[in-house]
C-alpha cells in the first residue's frame, strides 16, 4: 500500500491531513496535497477575524471599527503562521 504524504504542520507529531480537514472542515480532497495549509491557513484566519470581532464589541468598540481592529489582528497572526509554514516546508524540502 502506497503510503500517503502528508502536509499539514503538525504531521510530525502524528497528525493526519485527513485529521486536519476534519478539524477545520475543509474538503477532503485538500489531504495530502500541499494546497491544504494555505486552506488551513484561510480557514484559521476567518475564524480569527470573527472571534477578535466578537471581542472587540465586547469591549463596546462599535461593529464597523471592530471589523477592520479584528482584520488588522487577525493579519498579524497570518503573518507568524505563514513564517512558520514556511519554515517547516523549507525544513521538509517542500520549497
């Protein structure tokens, strides 16, 4: 049986693509290609916006504000994900 590769960075820990498009709900056809971390990273990044959105107006910071506070955050994150995305393919030899 041809085993399958699997590209989701937390894969050598033990985590199957599989696993990982279960997680986020992302289709299954993205495991075990290399396109399924930029869906995982999209996917994590909306889920970001709308939870620093919601926490935003929380703090009474009004909807619209809150919006844009939440994407700035929200880019930041992205930020670090992708540098450490990056680092892993590059340590894989992915890149």
């Amino acid at each position: 049986m041809e085993s399958k590769r699997n590209y989701n960075i937390h894969s050598e820990a033990g985590m199957d693509d599989m696993e990982t498009c279960e997680d986020l709900g992302l289709d299954p056809s993205l495991a075990y290609k290399t396109e399924l971390c930029d869906a995982a990273l999209d996917k994590m990044q909306a889920r970001n916006i709308e939870a620093e959105r919601v926490a935003e107006m929380a703090k009474g910071v009004p909807a619209d504000e809150a919006h844009k506070t939440a994407i700035d955050i929200s880019e930041q994150y992205r930020k670090v994900a992708q540098d450490n995305l990056d680092e892993v393919r590059k340590r894989r030899g992915y890149v």
